[in-house]
C-alpha cells in the first residue's frame, strides 16, 4: 500500500467547510437510524432533539430550526415512514428533501435570459469578497459559458478598490471599464451599462461598495444603482462565517433590493454556516453560488440535493467525479493503462505523474471531502497524505531518468544521493521503494486478461 493511503492511530482529519459541525452531529444521528427495522414517536422525538441541538450548535437562527424540525415532524410521522419497509431510511431521505428545500430548492437560480448585456449587480457588507466574486464569476462566465463579460466598480470610497479589480479583470480575461472615482456611484454605473451595450458584452457584472455595518447611506446608494442599471440578478455577497450579523444584512439588503439569488464565501473556513441556511430562509432567494478559497476558479454553482447529502455525511461523490473529469489528464491515464494492459513496466516516472494528479485535484484532503463519512473510516489522515505525496514527489525528482525507468540500479549510494537531493531521510527513499515494488508487482498481475477479469468484477459490482 502506497505510503500516501497507508492508515495511522487516531482520528481521520477532514477538509474543514462550512458545515463541519453540521456534518459532524447529523452524521452520528444518520448512522444511528440507519437500518432500524421500525420508527416509533419515541425514535423520531429522540432523533429530532439531536437534529434541533445540531441545527442550533451550527448558528442556524432559531425560527428556521423550527420551520425545519416542525417540516421534518410532520412527514415523518405521516404515512411515508409508517408504510416504509427501512424506516430508518425514510426518515433519513426526509431530513435530506428538507435540508434541500431550506437551501434552497425549487428555484431557477442563476439564469441569463434577459437582453444583454445582462446585469448582474453584487452587494453586501465591506469584508464579504463582493470584488474578487466579481472577478471569480466573470471567470466562470466567460469559462463555462462562453460570455463577453465586462466589470465595472462603483466603490469609490474603498482606496484601490477600483485598482483591484481592474487588476482583477485582466486576471480573467474580463474587459474592466474604467470610471471616475470623482462621479456619483450610480452614474458611474450607468455610463458602465452604455459602454457594455456599445461594446456588445454579454454580461455586465457591477461591484458596489460596502460598510461594515448596515446603515442607510449604504442602503440608498445601492437602491440609487439599482435604478441607474436594472439589473436582472441581485446578488447578496455573504462571509460565510459572519455567523448571527449575516442575518441582519441580509435583512437590510433584501429589503433595499429584490434579491434573486445569494454568494457564499469563505466557505472553506472553520465556519459552523448555520447562518448561511438562515440568510437563505429569510431572503427568500435561493444560494446560486459558492466561494471556497481565494482563487480566480474558486466559485461553483450551488447544488443543494448535493450539499445536503454532504451535510448528513453522505458525500458529494458527482462533485469528485466530475473535479476528475475536468482535472484529470486523461491521455496520461489511458497511456497508463494501455501500458499496464500490454504487461509493459510501471515505473517510478508513471508513480510521479500520478501523484502530481493527486496534488492537481487539490491533494488527499479535497479528495476525501467528498467522499461519505462512512468511507473515511480508516485512519487515513488527509493531512499526512499530502505530506507524504509531496516528499514522494521530491524523492522521485531527485532521481536520474535511467533510475526512475530502471529503480533495480538504485544501490546504497545511489539512495544516500536521492535522499541528500531531497532533503529527506535514506529509510523515507527505502519505503518508497518497498512501496513502489509493490504496485510494480500489483500493476503485473493486472495486464492482459486479468486485468480485464478485474475490470469485469468491479463492472459486475456496480449493477
């Protein structure tokens, strides 16, 4: 077993979102349901109490606790469990089609469908990441969905606000229109709206300004843009981890502007995100996109059936497969396994390029993210596999290219040098080399047809 998935004494360590602690006391209810031969008011009462303290622990504002729990209730103790043949299952498909619904089912989400240039105006309080949203949904725009986006800034009091994004812009390949930092906001906006329809830009995305607190000059000035440019989306940017204070914006701004939809970000923080299932409840728009790190690429639209099933510790599996899909170097693994198919050797330089995917897929940790609570049962530590993925990669960069295709010339010496390049230890390049030797005889025993035999039995399983 590789040393990057090799199990240690203690408890798995997962990737940190915004759910966490959601997760972490849903799950224990989910597993404790799960496979109950029957559901009685007692079993549904004690597992309510558990979702109530979960829901409250994670900051979710109380009169949302209570729509939930009283939803849940009320499907559970109905006919749906009652007639079910794994109750315990029904009742945990309920919290999923709940915890969905709170988030925001049922809506359209982010949509295009207005003349363009369609204006997309994003607002919230200062510290929220509206400018660099600006930015990751222009990428994303313009990537996913094949637009002309231009940017324009209205913040005229934040210093270099204007700077940032225009920078910003360049970094996504968006036009940035430049405006007078000396002119009204809501002109400004305007004039950037004239400047889009003459350039025939798909989108136009306006970054407003923030304070860091609500009051009514920020309201007014908002309401002021929005008349200037009629946007077709309003989008409500909010810190993931503004916990309680996010509410009360949400308040403001929803009641300042017809939102349509709302941002998340610093969703990958240490966040318990009670509060975002609040904002969603009490804007009544649904959440259209999340922000989890500070990269241009870092915004994905929102799934809630998918961040439910995260949320009860069921993964988000379509999530992974679809980050391999997009980030996996396909011609590599087919070369691979074509490779392995005809018993041609496995080397040292094919274990590099896979371990360099690992690291291209965001490491062990945003891998095991999304796999099921159940499957992360193990002892394997995220944090140490990536650790140990990239001394691996070191070891094998401190190799010649006769070493990494013929490792059987890799005597003592030859050890000591790779270990000295590396800055690792000689017992670190032996493990690997036991290791490698193992999936080296692994990888023979799989070519020609009992490779296909295996590939048949796991098709087989799958069904």
């Amino acid at each position: 077993m590789p040393g990057w998935l090799r199990p240690y004494n203690g408890r798995p360590q997962r990737i940190r979102h915004m759910f966490d602690t959601l997760t972490s006391r849903l799950s224990r209810t989910v597993e404790a349901l799960r496979g109950r031969g029957r559901i009685t008011e007692q079993n549904i009462a004690d597992a309510l109490r558990e979702v109530r303290m979960a829901l409250l622990e994670a900051d979710v504002a109380l009169p949302v606790v209570k729509t939930f729990i009283d939803a849940v209730k009320t499907r559970a103790l109905g006919a749906e469990v009652a007639e079910s043949l794994t109750p315990g299952q029904a009742f945990i498909g309920i919290l999923h089609r709940e915890l969905v619904t709170l988030m925001g089912a049922g809506g359209e989400g982010f949509t295009l469908r207005a003349q363009p240039p369609v204006v997309v105006l994003l607002a919230g309080l200062q510290g929220a990441g509206k400018t660099t949203t600006s930015a990751k949904l222009a990428r994303w725009l313009i990537e996913s969905q094949g637009k002309r986006v231009a940017l324009v800034s209205t913040d005229v009091r934040r210093p270099a606000a204007m700077l940032q994004l225009e920078r910003l812009a360049e970094q996504v390949q968006a036009h940035y229109l430049a405006a007078d930092a000396t002119l009204p906001p809501a002109e400004i906006a305007r004039g950037a709206l004239e400047q889009a329809r003459r350039g025939v830009f798909d989108v136009l995305i306006v970054d407003t300004a923030g304070r860091l607190h609500v009051d009514e000059a920020l309201m007014e000035e908002v309401r002021q843009i929005d008349q200037a440019v009629h946007p077709a989306e309003r989008l409500f940017v909010v810190d993931a981890m503004a916990g309680q204070d996010a509410i009360n914006a949400a308040r403001a701004f929803a009641a300042a502007l017809e939102l349509t939809g709302i941002v998340l970000t610093k969703a990958d923080g240490d966040a318990r995100g009670g509060a975002a299932l609040s904002v969603r409840q009490i804007t009544g728009q649904p959440i259209v996109f999340v922000g989890v790190g500070e990269k241009t690429d870092a915004l994905t639209p929102f799934d809630p059936e998918r961040m439910a099933s995260r949320i009860l510790g069921m993964g988000d599996v379509v999530s992974l497969v679809e980050q391999v899909n997009r980030q996996v170097d396909r011609e590599s693994a087919e070369r691979l396994a074509r490779k392995v198919a005809r018993g041609k050797g496995f080397h040292l330089g094919d274990l590099k390029a896979q371990l360099e995917q690992v690291e291209k897929m965001g490491g062990m940790a945003s891998l095991m993210d999304k796999l099921p609570t159940a499957a992360q049962k193990g002892g394997v530590s995220p944090d140490q596999a990536d650790r140990d993925v990239r001394r691996q990669i070191a070891i094998i960069n401190s190799m010649t290219p006769r070493e990494r295709v013929s490792p059987g010339v890799i005597d003592g010496s030859r050890r000591r040098r790779i270990a000295r390049g590396a800055g690792v230890q000689v017992q670190d390049v032996n493990r690997l080399m036991k290791q490698f030797l193992q999936m080296q005889k692994m990888m023979k025993q799989m070519r020609g047809g009992r490779m296909r035999q295996l590939l048949g039995a796991l098709q087989g399983r799958m069904h």
